[in-house]
C-alpha cells in the first residue's frame, strides 16, 4: 500500500540517521507491503526492482537448497535494509537468496532507480548503504565461522542465542526445523537439546524450547 503521512513518523523512527528531505522522499515514492509469518518475501530467481527496508517485525534471508533445506544466512529487524536486495537491484540481476517474514511483519519497498540516485544526492543514504553492507557482511561471517570452526553442539547454542537476541527466550521451533535450518537431522538436534536441558541452559516444552541460562558455555 502506498505510504500514508502518518506512516512518515514511523520511517523517522526506525531510520533517525537519515536526513529529513531523504524520509519525504522515501515517504513519497516508497511503498509498504504488509507480511504475515512464513510468507516469502523474495524468492531465488526474482528479479528485484525496489531495495527493502524493515519498518516492523524479523524477516530471516536463506538459502535453499534443491530438497528444499535451508541454511539460515542472517536476520532483518526494523531498521535494517537487505543489502543483498540492494546489491541486486542496482545490477538488476536475479536473487541467489529466499528471505521470509518469521514474525508479521511491514517492510518498505523503495525503486532501485531511487536508491541509486540517493548514493550520490544524500551522503546519509550513502552511509546507510555501507553500513548495511558491513552489519550484513559481519553476520555472515559470524555465520561461516560457527559452520567452520565450531561442532554441531556449538552450533546449536549459537544459533539459540541468535534466536533469542531477536524473538526472545522462547524458541517456537521444532526439532525438524531447527535440524533443517543446521542441516543435521531431527534426532541429533533431539538429543542435543536434551543435553542442553540437563546442563540446565534449556527447558523443553511440548511446543517449544525455552531458554534458560546459555551465557554458561
């Protein structure tokens, strides 16, 4: 839906760093999309036209393989931009990635052909673009290493923690999803997690996991 001058107290908040003439802009020419939990939001192949930018709720980015298992690449929360989206509309090229809406959630999507012109007219949007491009970069990083470097058993904790910094200590996920997205397998993650439950760091419930304490590993 197209954005409403309400809505331009909303882009304010989530994006303080960007100049007041930069928001009126986004606020003329953007357009908000509303998402409900586990609906896509970009698809591998798509081209992309417009740059995404995260008003409310987490929107995870993925990649998929042929079978369908997905390998969590990072988290979007309000007030980040998909820089992926970015780097691929600038180029107009296809998407080598899935992201989907892991909560409802509102992203605001801006013409490629805008946000390239910002670069040169708005040193904020500028800015924003680089620091985009690091927060993601760092994410996935943070990503790689825990995949080269640490056990499954690492791994998992690590992908908890990261779980809970966005949606908090209850993790409404099941064993299969949680394997899907660590590309192990349901028993393995099952007995993990019953590990995790004696060391007291988690408590497993019927529908879902809560964590306790993980700051002891």
């Amino acid at each position: 839906m197209k954005i409403e001058k309400e809505s331009l107290d909303i882009i304010h908040d989530r994006f303080p760093q960007l100049e007041s003439s930069l928001l009126q802009e986004i606020a003329e020419q953007g357009t908000i999309k509303q998402l409900e939990a586990g609906e896509e939001a970009l698809r591998t192949g798509q081209y992309i036209k417009s740059t995404v930018l995260v008003l409310n709720g987490l929107v995870k980015v993925y990649r998929e393989d042929d079978e369908g298992n997905e390998f969590l690449m990072y988290y979007l929360e309000q007030g980040n931009a998909c820089a992926l989206s970015m780097m691929c509309s600038a180029r107009e090229e296809q998407s080598m990635v899935m992201a989907k809406a892991v909560t409802n959630a509102e992203v605001l999507l801006v013409p490629a052909h805008l946000t390239e012109q910002w670069l040169a007219k708005y040193k904020s949007w500028y800015n924003f673009v680089i620091a985009s491009y690091r927060e993601r970069f760092d994410e996935l990083l943070q990503t790689l290493d825990s995949i080269a470097f640490k056990g499954l058993d690492e791994r998992l904790i690590f992908y908890l923690k990261r779980h809970v910094n966005r949606l908090g200590p209850e993790v409404r996920l099941s064993h299969q999803q949680i394997a899907n997205e660590l590309n192990s397998s349901r028993e393995v993650i099952s007995r993990l997690l019953k590990k995790l439950e004696q060391q007291g760091a988690v408590i497993l419930h019927r529908n879902y996991i809560e964590v306790v304490n993980l700051d002891i590993f």
